[in-house]
C-alpha cells in the first residue's frame, strides 16, 4: 500500500482519521503505533514481525545504554546496538550484490544464482535503521532521554507518514509532539493542502515520466535525443517522486499534529556541488554530516584527512542507497570526489565561474551522475554514456518516436516550469499579480483530484524509494 492508491485514500486513511480524532490525546500515540503496523504487514505480514523487532530493538536499546551513567560500558552498549542494526541492514540489502559478485568472480556469470534463496528486502529497512541508529547516538550523547514508553517510540520510529521514503525524521525533533501535539482545523488544512501538493507531484509529473525513463534505460544503443531526454526525464521523475512523497509526508504529519523539516530545496539550483547537498534530501544530508562525516573528524584533522572523510562519507552514502548493484556505490564515489575538487578549488583562490555557470555545470554533473545511480548494471550506464556522447546517432530512435506523446511533453515542460518557478517568484511578487496568487492558492484541489481520477484509471505506481 503506498500514499497514491486507492486502499490508502479511500479505506486506510479515513478510517485512520476518523479513529485518531476519536480517542483522546493519551491514546492517539497507540492508535499511530497499532495502524503503523496495520499499514505495513498490508505489504508484509511475514516482515511484520522484523518491523516490530526493530523498534523493540531501538526501545531496549535506549534504556540499556541510559543506564549507563559513564564509562566504557556506554560506548560497548551503543556499539553493540549499532551493530545489531547495521547487521540486519547488510544482511536484507547487500546479502544478494555480495553472492552474485563472487559468483560471477570465481565462478563465471550465474553460475550459483539458481542456488540462492535471493533475499527480499523488506520496505523502508534503510530508513528504520537511521533512524533508530540516531536515537541510540543521540540518547548516548545525551542529546534526548531515552524513551520511557514503548508505545511513545514506536509510534515514532514505525510512523507510517514517513516510514516508506522519509524523511529521515530524528527523536529530537518530536520528542515534546510526541507527548503533547495539536490537533486541530487550521493546522489539519494545512497538513492537507501540503499532501495534495505532493501527490499531484509524484503523479501528474514523476508517474507521467515514468514510461520515457523506463524505455531509455533499456535500449541497448540510445541515441543522443534518446540518451538526454531519458536523463532529463528521469532527474524530474526522481525529483518529483522523492519531493512528491516527502510533501505528503510533510501534510499527514501536519494533519495528525507533527512539524516535520522540510526536505528539499530547489535543488536543481544549486550553484555548486556543496550547495546541491545543502538543498538535496536534507534529512539524509544532515544525518551523514552529523553521524558519519563529523565523527569521522570531518575538516579538524587536516586537510588530507578532510578529502579522505568527504570520500568516505559519500562513498557510504551511495552503498547505502542500494543493494542490487555497485553502481550507487560509483554515485558517491562521484560525489564525493566533486566535492572534493569543489573544495580544493575553493582553498586554491582560483576564480570562480559566473553563477550562472555554475548552475549549469552543477546541473549537468548532478545529470550525469543520475544516469548510473539510474542504470541496473555498470554496462547499461556506459551505453547511456555512449548515447549522451552521440555515438549511436543524434535522432529519436523508433521505440522511442513510437513512445513519445504529447502528455509527455506537458508533464516535462511543467516539471522544468516548477523546477524553476522559484526564480520567477520575487518578479512575480514584484509584478502584483493577484490573479496568478490566487490561482496558486487554489490550484493543489482540481490537481488533486485529476489525480486521483488517474490513480483510478491506471492503476498506483509505486515511489521510486518504496522497497528501499
């Protein structure tokens, strides 16, 4: 069950609603907790049972390492619970990348493949584990107390609102929500309009995207027109998608009370690789440079050390966002060696590039890097390569000519409008144009429900993030 079906719009989230504004404030943290688990064993009955073991694990884990007033015995409690949780996530998300790798090294290509039970990753595993990861870092840091209840942090970690794709949402920022929230018209209106924004990104523009990106990444020779308008389309379907899911995560937790950070910032502005980071994921950027990049002594020990920090992060922050292939693992290595460059361009005083420039170079790296954190295999990205290049031919090939029609350009052009929206804005502003701000007002009701109509019709797409 994912937000833009159906079953979650017309039966789970009703009846949700309608339960959660009956019981009263004491209750409405096991009502989230009992109908978090209701929404997940909907996917996963079996992976259930290692949903509710997670948040055990985080809870005992808590109270075990509060325990410890001081000493070595804190960090072996902190250490031991990390590593039962990074345990589990290596196991679920890297157990078949690591089988096929040796397989095909030892052995020749698909050589034990038949005899492995491959192994299923479970949905929204990558992000239980950060987050209850911070909580133990943070209890241990005595940042936050551990939690007293098990009902208060489990309907923290096992919020369904932002279980499946984010953001990655720490204990200090709801700790007092979680206590004592509003519930109330305004705040509910509000948390409603930012979810109907966020669906009609994920469906009129990621969804519509979604058949142009999938036939580019399969041709086996793309053309040049083939290869950029598969790239195109996918940076907008990936943005739309995640920014999509995370909007709507943003609305459920203003209807149901909760403030939760905003993740995304325009990022396809950015003037430099730095900024990009600053404005892409937020939640995941900020968890990376507090619980890995500063721990691992972050710019303090010297500049070698630094590179050597920034590479390592990213590195594991692209391992981290899959398991079928090294190619995310190639994504942050990418990253990670542009920041790098960034950096040492910056300390070497050499004159930087127009900001427009800087735009457009940010932009065609991040493009660039899209495709092989896009491509299944390391060969797929080089065919991609080959086609940006213009080796296969400059014209749309057949399948793709066959493909293209003209809703797919309406929901390219609008996504490019939006991506850039935020620029026009003070002219905008400036112009007084109160017609163009009202129907900004009003627009997020009739996309809603055109988008709702094509949920009927078509059938729920999952988000790109789902199973991850």
């Amino acid at each position: 069950m994912v937000f833009a079906s159906l079953e979650f719009l017309t039966l789970f989230l009703p009846l949700f609603l309608l339960l959660y504004a009956w019981v009263g404030q004491s209750r409405r943290n096991a009502v989230l907790l009992l109908c978090s688990w209701v929404f997940y064993g909907w996917w996963s009955p079996t992976f259930l049972l290692l949903f509710i073991g997670l948040a055990m694990l985080g809870w005992v884990g808590g109270l075990v390492i509060d325990r410890f007033v001081e000493g070595r015995g804190r960090g072996w409690a902190l250490s031991f619970f990390i590593s039962m949780n990074l345990a589990l996530l290596c196991w679920f998300k890297y157990a078949n990348i690591v089988v096929d790798t040796f397989s095909n090294a030892l052995l020749g290509p698909g050589a034990m493949t038949a005899d492995w039970q491959r192994v299923v990753l479970p949905i929204g595993l990558s992000f239980i584990v950060l987050q209850s990861i911070s909580y133990l870092v943070d209890v241990y840091r005595r940042t936050v107390p551990a939690d007293r209840s098990f009902t208060s942090f489990g309907a923290y970690q096992s919020m369904f609102v932002h279980l499946i794709a984010g953001p990655i949402i720490r204990y200090e920022w709801v700790k007092r929500e979680l206590l004592s929230r509003r519930f109330d018209w305004p705040q509910f209106a509000q948390g409603a309009r930012r979810f109907m924004i966020g669906m009609s990104m994920k469906v009129l523009i990621a969804d519509t995207l979604a058949p142009v990106v999938d036939l580019a990444f399969s041709l086996p020779q793309p053309s040049l027109a083939d290869a950029w308008t598969g790239c195109l389309a996918y940076s907008l379907q990936l943005f739309f998608d995640f920014a999509g899911y995370s909007g709507m995560a943003i609305g459920l937790g203003l209807m149901l009370g909760f403030r939760f950070p905003e993740n995304f910032r325009q990022p396809y502005l950015a003037v430099s690789i730095q900024d990009f980071w600053r404005r892409w994921h937020l939640s995941l950027s900020s968890w990376i440079r507090d619980y890995l990049y500063i721990p691992l002594g972050g710019n303090q020990a010297g500049w070698m050390r630094t590179y050597v920090n920034l590479l390592l992060t990213m590195a594991i922050a692209g391992l981290w966002h899959g398991g079928d292939g090294w190619n995310f693992l190639l994504w942050g290595t990418a990253h990670g060696l542009a920041l790098c460059v960034a950096r040492a361009w910056g300390n070497a005083g050499w004159p930087a590039p127009s900001q427009l420039m800087s735009r457009l170079l940010t932009l065609l790296f991040v493009m660039l890097a899209w495709t092989i954190f896009r491509a299944h295999t390391f060969d797929a990205a080089l065919s991609m390569y080959a086609g940006q290049a213009g080796f296969n031919g400059a014209g749309f090939g057949d399948a793709m000519a066959v493909l293209l029609r003209p809703v797919h350009g309406l929901a390219l052009a609008l996504g490019l409008v939006c991506v850039v929206l935020p620029v026009l804005q003070p002219w905008l502003v400036k112009q007084r144009l109160g017609q163009v701000q009202t129907l900004a007002s009003l627009w997020p009701l009739p996309a809603f429900l055109f988008s709702y109509a094509l949920i009927a019709s078509r059938g729920a797409v999952p988000f790109l993030y789902f199973q991850f």
